[in-house]
C-alpha cells in the first residue's frame, strides 16, 4: 500500500492507515490544501470548481469527500459526475471556472485513486504550484468558512456530450470522410468512462462500434495500463469481427491505443505519431514529446519541414514546451494526444477524431498505415522500489559510468547510443524505477532494457 505526494496531486492505494496510503483524511486533506491555494490565487469574492471522476468503485466516496471539503471551504463546486479526464480540463473553460479536480487514477489498478488538479485553463499545475499545494497540507493552515459562506454544491450533466460537440467542431476533424467510409471498430474501455465517451463519439462519427469492457462500473477485467500483453481479449474479437481496428483507452481516457485489422499491435507510441503525421500534412508546424516517446515523430516531423523537441516527462511538462516552441501538437508516447487547436491536455476523443480522419481521406487499412511509418522498438520495464532505495544516487552513478555518452538528466537520465537510448527515472505515480528502451529490433531493445536492469540491481 502507498501515498504518493508529487506536484501532480496525491496519489494512493484506497483504505489502510492515515498517510501511508489514500484514505478520507488525506483525501480532506489535500482538497482543503488545494482549495486555499486557489482562494490565495484570486481574489474574487466567489470561485467554482468543476469536479468529475472516472468509474473507480472508490470514485463516488473520494468525490463526495472533496467536493464537502471545498463547499466547507466557500468555494462553489458543478460536480459532473463520471466523466474523462480531458472532458473536465474542457468543462473549466466551457463554465469559466477556476480550477478543476478530476478523481482519477488514471492507469493504476482499481486499488488505487487519486486527485488531479487544473488551473482555470483546465491545464494541470505546474512544479511551482503543486509544491505550495504540498506544503499547505503539511502545515494544515486551513480556514474555512463561516455559516453563511459555505459553497454551493450542483450536480450537472451533459459535459460528455458538450465535449464531443467541441470535438466534431475541429477543423481537421473531416466528418463527411469518416461517415463515408463506413468503418468498424472494437472499443474496450476497461470498464470505466471511455465507455461511455468513445462510443457516443463514434456514434456521433457514423462508426459502427462493438464495444468490449464498456460498462462503467470500475471492475477492471484487465490491467487498465493499455500494453501489448493486457490487449489479448480485444486483439481477439477485432480479428472475429472482420473490424477495421481497434480502440483502448485507459480508465480516465487520456491514452489511447489502436489495435490492426489482423490482431497486432498498431503500437501505443504511434498513436501519436499518426495523429501528428495527419495534423503536419495540413498545417505546417513543429511537435514535442516527452524523452520516454519514440524516436518516429522526430521522424515524421522532419518528413514535414517541422521541428521536434524533447521534454521531461509529465503533461504539464510537454505542455510548457509546447507552447514555447508554438508545437501544433504533441503529446506523450504512452498513447497521449495533446492538440492545442481543441485544449493543452492529453485528450483520446480527439485523438480518436483525428486518426479517423487520417484513414478515411488515406483510404487505407489500419495496417498499411503502420507500416508506411518508421519500426522502432520499444521495451517498457519497471523495478519496484521499497523505501530505503536512493533512487538519485542510484541514476547518479549510472550517469557516471556512460558520462561519455553525454547523458540527458533533465528528467532521470536519458542515453542515446548511434542507433538505440535508454531512458531511466523515478516515477511520479508509481513506487518504481521506469526503464524504456528503443531500438531497432524488438530483440535489442529487450536486450539493452536486461542491461540497464541489472546494472540498477548491481547498485542496489
């Protein structure tokens, strides 16, 4: 069991004991600390707050206890219920609300939950923001008000659909092309709010959908982090069904990742790559992903006269430069689109629009279009840590060994060799050490991910 505290919000297994993991004190807690941050940012009389959750079954619990903490604190809270992660960054600036909460997870097991903070742009906080955060819920100086200043507390529904709308109005979203096309796709939704998002989208689309773990009652009937090796039940029915692909999305439907016509991976990390290869082939422009993603949309942006930037990895991260280096999209390669024509937050419905256009005007199969991109090969491992490990000393001496390889620390290390890197770090949501690969074979970058595995465990 764990609490993770971290500039992206707290984080922990649901149950147990105060401040070990995440239970209804923490969550009071964190709330109250992000609701007098937000009162010290304005000075408005009056603040709202839009607040939804995924289909965690602890969601409904951890919501109410927030959405209590902060009416306690005087601050108004639309609280819109099961809902996706970029459906509240839209929602905020939809309603012109101050910040947001979203009570989501994201892609740990059901066990877990936890609270994702948004400024009024409906954009996560940065470092800065959710350190002040931090050290108000360590100093625990709440005040909170008086009888007749409590908050008002609304239910309202319809964000989903608002959200799509949004949606179907981008430019390069081509709805005629994707009518007519006539596709069919799986969705597996592992039994959360992309369940009911991506089908009404697709719905919306003309896109017959057959949909598998769509029923939003956060019973997980998988490990909901979308990789190869939790995708068999779905890779299955694509081929049974003769569709077109396949879509998954995570539990609060920030990542997607597609599944070919014939059962194979289209690969987390194109999805991005896709996407992007759609928008730079309209609008000229540059990209960003984080120092985990693939080297393919350096690649693709190049094809398009583009140029590709790196970032420590974390949104708000990718975000910040983003908009320094004026990206037209970007994202991370765990499947995250960011398209700032719509929002700056990783956004699958979007994602999903975009990609359908993409193979509707190409009037290829899903396949085809994987392989007209670059094969790189990734190996995603992890080494769990216990408490007592000094992850930075650990990634220190690592750094020292391969000093001649000019290693990038802005976040972990990364190394790249002639025609392969290793990217090493600390997880932000996770008690682990991250170790992603590429290479030009899946072989080699198993082989170099072995490597570095038993390099961290000599050290420990």
């Amino acid at each position: 069991m764990a609490l993770i505290k971290s500039i992206s919000g707290i984080r922990g297994t649901i149950g147990g004991v105060v401040n070990e993991n995440l239970t209804p004190v923490n969550a009071v807690k964190f709330a109250a600390a992000y609701g007098m941050w937000l009162k010290g940012q304005n000075q408005k009389k009056e603040l709202s707050i839009v607040l939804g959750r995924d289909a965690r079954i602890s969601g409904e619990m951890i919501s109410n206890l927030v959405a209590n903490t902060l009416t306690g604190l005087g601050i108004h809270v639309t609280d819109i219920g099961l809902s996706t992660t970029p459906t509240v960054e839209v929602a905020v600036t939809l309603d012109q609300a101050d910040g947001g909460i979203i009570i989501t997870a994201s892609h740990n097991p059901k066990e877990w939950n936890a609270l994702k903070l948004l400024n009024e742009k409906g954009e996560f906080l940065n470092a800065a923001e959710g350190e002040k955060i931090l050290k108000i819920a360590e100093e625990e100086t709440f005040v909170f008000a008086e009888v007749d200043d409590l908050g008002k507390y609304e239910k309202k529904e319809g964000y989903i659909k608002r959200h799509i709308e949004e949606v179907l109005k981008l430019a390069l979203v081509d709805v005629e092309a994707i009518k007519n096309a006539g596709f069919k796709v799986v969705v597996d939704a592992v039994n959360s709010t992309g369940g009911i998002a991506i089908p009404a989208l697709l719905e919306q689309l003309g896109v017959a959908c057959i949909k598998l773990y769509c029923e939003p009652n956060g019973h997980f009937p998988h490990n909901p982090e979308p990789l190869k090796e939790h995708l068999t039940d779905i890779s299955a029915l694509v081929v049974k069904e003769k569709a077109d692909f396949g879509i998954v999305v995570d539990p609060d439907v920030d990542r997607l990742a597609i599944i070919c016509e014939d059962g194979s991976m289209f690969g987390e990390e194109y999805t991005l790559v896709a996407c992007a290869d759609y928008v730079l082939g309209r609008t000229k422009g540059n990209t960003v992903s984080n120092l985990s993603s693939s080297r393919a949309l350096w690649d693709i942006t190049l094809k398009h006269d583009g140029k590709y930037q790196a970032s420590a990895v974390g949104e708000v991260n990718v975000v910040e430069v983003m908009k320094a280096s004026d990206a037209i999209i970007g994202g991370e390669g765990n499947g995250g689109i960011i398209y700032p024509a719509s929002h700056y937050g990783r956004d699958s419905l979007v994602g999903v629009a975009l990609f359908l256009s993409h193979l509707a005007q190409l009037k290829i199969s899903c396949k085809t279009l994987r392989e007209s991109y670059p094969d790189y090969y990734m190996s995603k491992s992890k080494i769990e840590l216990t408490p007592q490990i000094n992850v930075d000393e650990i990634l220190e001496k690592i750094a020292q060994k391969f000093s001649n390889e000019k290693p990038n620390c802005i976040d972990g290390i990364k190394i790249d060799f002639e025609t392969e890197w290793v990217h090493l770090r600390k997880s932000n949501t996770e008690p682990i050490i991250r170790i992603y690969t590429e290479s030009v074979s899946q072989k080699k970058a198993d082989e170099l991910a072995q490597k570095f595995i038993v390099e961290i465990k000599e050290l420990l």
